[in-house]
C-alpha cells in the first residue's frame, strides 16, 4: 500500500532525493567510495557545500552581504548561538510556542528579554496581534511556522529593529524578502533534508558587536571564516539538502512551492471545515499552510482513536497531533503531493459517511 507521510519532522522528501543520496552513500560520485567514510575535506566534498549554498542563495534571492552556514545541534542550538552574537542589552521575543518559548528562555542568560506578546492564555492557537516592539531591543526573536500549533506568520514583518526567525518548518516554502532580517535558521529536517543539519543565513555586519568574546563554535565567524568546514559538517545530511534544493529549483522554486502550499492547504481546510465530523484548532486568519491541525467536533469525541486506526490502514501516516494539541496535525510540507493530501480528505470523507 502506498505511505502518505504527514510526518511533523523529520518527514517528507522528494523520492527522488532519497533515492540519490542513496546513490551516492554507496558510490560517491563514481570515487568507489561511500559518502559516508569521505573526508569532509575531500576535493570532491567541497562543489556539494558550494552548490548547496549557491542554491540557498538564488532560491532565496538573497541579497549581498549575507552568509550561509550549515551548522551541527539543530534549531535548538541555534536559541543559544542567536543570542550569543546579537544580545548585546536586551532582545524582544513573539512567544507563540513551544520553540518560541525554548529560544525565550536561552537569551534570559544573557539579559532582559522583553515577550512582547504571547498567545499561551490561548494554548497557542492564534498569533497574538496589536504588539510593538520596544525600540531599544537588540533584535526581536520570531517563529515563522509553530509547527506543534499550526499557526504561521507567512509573510515578512516589519520592525525598526534586526529581525531574526526561526524557520525550521517554513523554509523554502514561500518566497522571503531576507533583507528584512539579520538572521534565518532552522533544523533541516521539516522542509530540506534529513536530520542532522542546520542551515543558517546570516548578515555578516551585523556581527562581532555584543562587546562579549563568544565561545568559538559558539560564534558564526567562526563558521563564515571557514565555510562551514570548522569542524566536521554533517556530509550526508548536506548532501541531502542539496539533492532538495535541486529539486525544488527544477519544480519552479519558491514561487512554485508556495502556490503548491496554498493548494494543498486549500483543500484540507475546506475539508475541516465542511466535514461534520471535524474542526480546525487554530483561529482562522493565522493558519499554518504547513501544519494543519484538527481534532474531533465535540460531540465525536470518541471516534479519535478510530478515525486515526481507520486514516493509518489507508495508508495516512503521521496524523497523530502532537500532545500539547491532541487529535491529528496533518504536515504539508514541500514533498507532500496535492494528490496525498487529496488521500487524506477522501479518507475523512468516507469515515464521515459511516457516522
Ligand atoms: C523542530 C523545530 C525545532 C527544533 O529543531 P531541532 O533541530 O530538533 O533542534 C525548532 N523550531 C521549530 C519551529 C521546529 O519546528
């Protein structure tokens, strides 16, 4: 039977770049030898880093005077590195959930950290709105994508001071105006690649001006400096970002992947909407296109566990919500075809029919 995966992350990849990064772990580019025992500092190694990056770049449009770094230790090492190269006095941050909360808490060790908004009172199922950034901060802290709650700010926002977000599950998923921000990062394994990697675009003369020495890994110089080859860069991982960013370049590129989002999330939440059965958890104008939360209406509260039983043996994997939400969280990223989510509805559909 065919897989739907609408796993959260790790999750969906093109079959295509699963199917060359294996080529390539069994016989690196005709070298007779594995990518995965290569040396990182390997002649051969080296066009796959500049490649990925270059790729980065276009896709992104982004402009002069930005870095692009692949990093070790995930999005959440990322809460520690912001802070440590841009808190100077005191930073700004949108508590809009659980990953907002964890890159909060980070910058408190460096200072006063202002939350300038949160939506906790409403368990994260909205974006809160009407905020303002107090101007003397440092930066002000953002996730695009809550991918446990399923809202999303899809679109760039504008604020007097250095924007920095976290993308993990939104990346290439839309277009980004990036001079709008001094940092974009995120853990690769929700929209580009397999765990293990993160990617990081960074202004670079927005560095070097906390007045702290930073712990050298700790530091983006470092990494900008060498070209994210410091240290060992996870080999096959960026491999794999780079058989995606391919992929999505040859598929119409951003442009092309946010049309597909919007059809994609189109169609579910008409669904929701429609299906007696259903309903989504998150207000309206702030649903994610990438996360689709839903749970039971109130009064089929008890056909949770068979509907997730009835979706799993038509092949749907994945749906179950995350804990903090309950009932199923649909995850549409780049990979996931119209046709999988269309799966999904018919599976929704025939469930409704018999009840
Ligand atoms: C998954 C996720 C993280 C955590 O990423 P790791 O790479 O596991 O550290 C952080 N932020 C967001 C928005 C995520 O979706």
């Amino acid at each position: 039977m065919k897989k739907y995966n609408f796993n959260a992350g790790p999750s969906i990849l093109p079959r295509e770049v699963i199917e060359n990064t294996a080529k390539q772990i069994l016989d690196f580019n005709g070298s007779g030898l594995s990518l995965m025992e290569i040396s990182h500092r390997a002649k051969d190694f080296q066009p796959v880093v500049d490649e990925a990056v270059a790729l980065i770049k276009e896709l992104l449009q982004i402009p002069e005077g930005y870095a692009v770094i692949f990093l070790g230790g995930g999005a959440s090492l990322q809460f520690h590195m912001v802070p440590n190269n841009f808190f100077v006095k005191k930073a700004a941050y949108l508590n809009t959930g659980t990953w907002a909360k964890k890159a909060l808490k980070e910058a408190k060790f460096f200072g006063e950290v202002v939350e300038v908004a949160s939506s906790a009172d409403k368990n994260y199922s909205y974006l809160p709105k009407g905020w303002s950034v107090p101007e003397d901060c440092d930066y002000f802290h953002i996730t695009s994508n809550n991918t446990i709650y399923g809202t999303e700010i899809r679109k760039d926002l504008d604020v007097k001071m250095p924007l920095i977000a976290d993308m993990s599950s939104d990346i290439f998923s839309r277009p980004i105006d990036v001079a709008k921000y001094a940092c974009i990062y995120g853990g690769a394994q929700k929209n580009l690649a397999m765990a293990g990697v993160t990617f990081v675009i960074v202004k670079e003369d927005m560095l070097g001006k906390t007045g702290r020495e930073i712990p050298t890994m700790l530091d983006y110089r470092t990494h900008i400096e060498k070209g994210s080859m410091f240290n060992t860069p996870p080999v096959v991982p960026i491999y794999s970002a780079l058989e995606t960013l391919r992929w999505i370049k040859k598929n119409g590129g951003v442009e092309a992947m946010d049309k597909l989002a919007h059809e994609r999330a189109d169609l579910l939440y008409a669904e929701i909407d429609r299906n007696k059965l259903f309903k989504g958890t998150v207000a309206e104008e702030d649903r994610s296109l990438m996360n689709i939360c839903f749970i039971m209406n109130d009064e089929y509260k008890d056909l949770e566990k068979p509907f997730f039983e009835f979706a799993t043996e038509r092949g749907m994997v994945g749906i179950k919500g995350h804990r903090s939400v309950g009932g199923f969280r649909a995850s549409c990223y780049n990979a996931m075809s119209v046709d999988g989510v269309k799966e999904l509805i018919a599976c929704m559909k025939e469930f409704e029919d018999k009840h």
